[in-house]
C-alpha cells in the first residue's frame, strides 16, 4: 500500500498524464489512507472523488461506488449513521451492479456497524451475516474471521453469550490458517471477556493470559496494557488480591509508557479497589484520588462516577461515613448526567433509524412505482402498495412506542436503585425507633415498590418486542414452588393472611428457573394483593398424566364475566382493586400467560363471581428427574 506522500505526489506529478479514471482511484485510496491519522482529511479525499465522478463521461461507476464505500466508513467513525447508511446503501447497489463481491461484503459489514452503532444489534447482526456468507463463497479467511468477530460482537450485546463464543472460536479458526498472531490475539480477548460477563472467571483469566502472550511476543503493547487491566479485574472476582495488584501495576507502566491516559485511570483504579480490600487504606486513597484526577482531565464522566463510588466504599470501610456519602453523592450525579447523555443519544437514533427506514421505505416505492406494470393489474398492485405502507406505518409506530417505554424504563430504574441505595445507607444510621426512621422505611417501600412496576414494564416490552430469550434447564419445580412460598408467607403475615401448600416431590419440569420463578411469584402476589386481610390462600402441585399442576386459589374479590374476558391482556384493570394500597400497572398476568406459552405450558382462571374468590392453574410438561450420579 503506498504511503500518503507517495499517494499526492503521484496526483501532483501526474496533473496532466493521469486519466480521470486514474485520479478518482488515487483519491478514493487517499481517503482510506488519511482514515487512521485525519478522519476529517479522509472525508475531504472522499468527496473530492465523489465530485469528479460526477464530471465524467461516460460515467465511471466503480470509482463512484468506491468514493461512496469511503465516505460511509468515515461517516460511521464519526458516528454520522444516516449519512452512513445512506452512502453504504447507495455503494451496495453499485457494486451489486458491477458486480463486485468483495465491496459487496465490506458495505453490508458497513451496515451492520451502524445498526451497531444505533443499538439495533439484531438488524446488525443480519447484515454481517449476509457479509460473512458472501466471503464465504470468495474464500476470504481473514475477512470470514472479521465478519465472525462482528456476529460475535452482536451476539454479546444481545446477551446471548453461547453463539458469541461460538462465533468467536469459528473466527480463531480463520486466524490461525493464515497466521494471523494479532487476530488470534484480539479473539481470545473477546472470548475472556464473554467468559467474564457469563460469570465464568477461570475460562476468563485462561483467554486473556494466551492473548497476552501474543501480544507481548508482537510488542503490542497497547494490546497487552489492555489485556493486562481486564486480567486484573479477573482476578479481583477470583479474591486474587496479590496477582490482582501485580498486574494492574503492569498495566500501569505500559498505560505511562504510551500515554494512554483512559487506560492509566483504568489501571489506577484497579489498584484503588485491591488496596481498599487489603485494607492499605492510604494507598488505595492515593490511587483513587490520581485516577479521578486523570478522568477528570480526559472528561469521562463513566469513569468519574465508577472512582467516585470506589471512594465511597473505600471511607465506608474507614467509618468516615459523611464523606462516604458525599463520594456517593458526586457518584449519583456522575450517573445522572450519564444518564441524560445516553437518553439523548439513544432519543437521538431512535429519530435517526426511523428516518432511515422510512427513506428505504420511501425508495423502495419510489422503485415499485417505475416497475411496467401490466394495465390490469395496475389498480390492484396500488391498493397493495397501499395496505403494505399502513401496516408498515403500524409496526413502525408499535416498535417507536417500545423502544420509548425501554428509554424510560432505563431512565427511571437507575436513579431508583441509588435513592433506595441513599436509604439504605442513611437506615444503617438512623435511631430505629424515631419517626425519622419510619419516614425513611416508608420512602425504602415506596421505591421497592416502583423498582418492581418498573422492571414489569420493562418484562412486558421485552417479551413483546420478539428479543427475548429462554435459557431453561431441568429444574426442581417443587423445591422452586416452596422456595417462593417461603418468600411470600413473610409478605402475606402482613396481611394477617395464611398461605396452605399442598404437594409432592418429585416434580421435575423444563424451564428457565428466573422466569419460572416469575410466574410463580406473580400469582401468589396476586393472591396477596387481592385478597382481604385475614384469608387464607391455598397452593396445590400435582402431577398427573404427565403433567405439573400448579393452582393458587384465594378468598379474594373474585372475577366478573368483564373481568375474565380482559384478563391477561396488557394494562388491563379490573374490577377487583388491591385490598392493602399495593400499586398495580396490569402487567404481571399478561406477563405470566406470555411466560407460560413460551415454557410449552397452559393457563386457565376460573372463579363464581365478584367477590368468590379466584381459581388460577398452570399445567407444564413432566419432565424425567435427573438420574444421579454414579
């Protein structure tokens, strides 16, 4: 690859030998060379070229589409995502055109960075999928592994850690056939971090030590600082203090040495936390206060607010609790003002997908429009074009509302979890017997209480939006059951109510234990709420005819024949109101029902009437007790 100078030398030299053919290349291979160094120059090469391909005739469209190629990489680096998208789209119809397979595959992997970039992994993930399978065909191993790593990336995000490691060591494969040592060396990375958000600490701390052995036989040591930091917070989750604070002070050194001061502020902190745990508190105050110091400088409010809530625990543990608090304090109003930030953003490309996809909406019937059709058919065709861009008008709106219910779900679950953090911690210093202690339980309850609303809100759109996923397991459905009786019995003496559990085990089903736990416990809460105070409340599991049976039947206020119709719909309210002032939003059973189909089970209500008590039974799949180990 020719250097820059090399690259204007050439155009100025050849000022007027050069075809103009030849200079639109020159400056598209000029914009790919500026990206790393000047991403303002590279954009400046890239229109340049745009603009002269315009000029010719006849027209040159394999320089065009490459001009475009370049201005949407650089659109995406400055993370301009409907310019982006619109260049790549436009340079994806070119080179579909030419053809040209290769380009194909870069402006499809261009795509899926920008739905990246917006938050919309699964549409990201589609299109790198298209990009994989076209390198495929051209057997191009190092870009196969690129478009693996990509797909790996997406599925991360999406929490689906399995098919990330699975793409991940199918892109481990590619690099290692043609040798790629700083490929190998960046997967392993990932494949620890993946180990490492799965809980997995051991199989972490394996990935990152082969990763750093690549990168320092390379002398990449931007690589192996990194490496070295996340290593780091491995071992802190492994109470591996001594090897913790070795090789963050490690990480330290490079991070100096190359003047990474993000990365030095990451390092930094690390030492902080392992000095508070090994209760070297006049080191780990040191060490904190420099890290906050550089995050200060470099204007990383993550990071300030992440130090800041360091601190705290640090004069937590010293008993100094005013400035403990005064450290959380300044850490809430870090993360508030993330927080903004993020619901801007996020606001920001919720406007920015939806006008992309109303622009290829709007393209594609601009084409369909120009399609000959036969005079016949012509009406017809219209009043399907018509159908298709109401109904797309509808799920337009109906995914817009989702994703503004997860914004604000987001935006109101974090600021809740540190006003009850706040409580708590002026709870521990608080006279219990004093009104202010009540006042404070009081405010405790209240954001327990909206926490759980909020998080429901937050289910509901997750289950309807088609992105959730099961993990299930053969699971103890009896042990499980009792377990949230248990719970629950502590909420219903409250209530003065007395809750009967009759059953047998074994009773073994197939399920996602945490949502399992979440149809169980929305119907016994449901019980609780809507029965008066000093009822009873009787739970039943049986099994039978290979089937679990599991029924809540209460003396509460009963269904009416309005009520049993809007049931398990979505914010429905019923006649029936709570009988001790809990909240409700019509949430939890349209919740459960959506839960119980996705398990392969049934749900039914029966009940005689208002104020005759309810009757609910839920009926999963049998499933064969795990046979014990010999």
């Amino acid at each position: 690859m020719p250097t820059i100078a090399e690259l204007e030398q050439r155009l100025e030299d050849g000022e007027d030998n050069l075809d103009p053919r030849q200079r639109i290349d020159i400056m598209n291979q000029l914009a790919a060379a500026w990206r790393n160094q000047d991403i303002q120059q590279a954009i400046e090469w890239g229109e340049r070229a745009h603009q002269q391909v315009t000029k010719q005739q006849p027209f040159y469209t394999a320089g065009l589409a490459e001009s475009l190629r370049q201005l949407s990489i650089c659109y995406v680096m400055t993370s301009k995502y409907d310019q982006a998208l619109a260049f790549a789209l436009e340079a994806l119809e070119l080179f579909s055109d030419l053809p040209d397979q290769e380009k194909q595959a870069s402006v499809l992997t261009i795509i899926g960075n920008v739905y990246q970039g917006l938050g919309h992994f699964t549409e990201a993930l589609s299109y790198h999928l298209k990009s994989l399978k076209i390198k495929e065909e051209l057997s191009d191993q190092r870009g196969q592994a690129v478009s693996l790593v990509n797909i790996g990336n997406a599925y991360h995000e999406l929490k689906d850690y399995q098919q990330a490691l699975q793409c991940y060591e199918e892109g481990l494969i590619r690099y290692r056939e043609i040798n790629y040592q700083q490929g190998i060396a960046a997967i392993l990375s990932n494949i620890g971090s993946t180990h490492f958000s799965m809980g997995n600490n051991e199989q972490a701390r394996q990935a990152y030590h082969q990763s750093l052995e690549i990168y320092r036989d390379h002398k990449n040591q931007i690589g192996e600082s990194a490496t070295l930091n996340n290593l780091g917070n491995v071992y802190e989750h492994l109470n591996q203090l001594n090897e913790a604070q070795q090789v963050y002070a490690k990480a330290l050194t490079i991070k100096r040495q190359i003047g990474d001061r993000h990365g030095e502020s990451v390092s930094l902190e690390g030492l902080g936390r392992v000095y508070t745990r090994q209760r070297q508190y006049d080191l780990a105050q040191t060490h904190l206060e420099q890290a906050r110091e550089i995050a200060e400088a470099i204007k990383s409010k993550a990071r300030l607010s992440r130090i800041q809530n360091d601190l705290a625990t640090l004069f937590y543990e010293q008993g100094n609790y005013h400035h403990a608090f005064d450290a959380l304090k300044a850490s809430y109003q870090q993360e508030r003002d993330i927080l903004n930030d993020e619901s801007d953003r996020r606001a920001k490309n919720l406007q920015l997908a939806y006008q992309v996809e109303k622009a290829q909406k709007e393209a594609e019937i601009y084409r369909l429009r120009n399609v000959e059709l036969a005079q016949l058919n012509e009406q017809l065709q219209e009043a399907l074009k018509t159908a298709e861009i109401q109904r797309n008008r509808a799920e337009q709106a109906n995914e817009f509302k989702g994703e503004l219910i997860d914004i604000v779900a987001h935006d109101l679950r974090n600021p809740l979890q540190t006003i009850l953090g706040y409580i708590q911690l002026t709870l521990r210093h608080t006279d219990p017997d004093t009104n202010i202690a009540k006042y404070q339980q009081r405010a405790q309850e209240s954001a327990q209480r909206m926490i759980m609303l909020v998080q429901k809100l937050m289910n509901a759109s997750l289950i309807e939006s088609g992105k959730f996923k099961l993990e299930p397991e053969s699971v103890d459905f009896y042990q499980l059951v009792s377990d949230q009786i248990d719970h629950y019995q502590a909420i219903a003496k409250r209530k003065h109510q007395t809750i009967h559990f009759t059953g047998h085990p074994p009773c073994w089903v197939y399920g996602d234990p945490i949502w399992l736990r979440e149809i169980v416990g929305n119907l016994l809460s449901n019980a609780i709420k809507y029965s008066p105070f000093q009822k009873s409340i009787w739970v039943e599991l049986v099994t039978s005819n290979g089937l679990a049976r599991f029924q809540v039947k209460d003396e509460g206020l009963g269904l009416t024949e309005d009520d049993k119709h809007r049931l398990f719909g979505k914010f429905q309210r019923l006649s029936a109101k709570p009988t001790g002032e809990e909240s409700s939003i019509g949430l939890g059973l349209f919740i459960v029902k959506q839960l119980v189909r996705m398990h392969g089970g049934a749900i039914q209500a029966k009940s005689s009437g208002q104020y005759q008590g309810s009757t609910f039974t839920i009926e999963f799949p049998l499933l064969d007790p795990p046979k014990p180990l010999t």
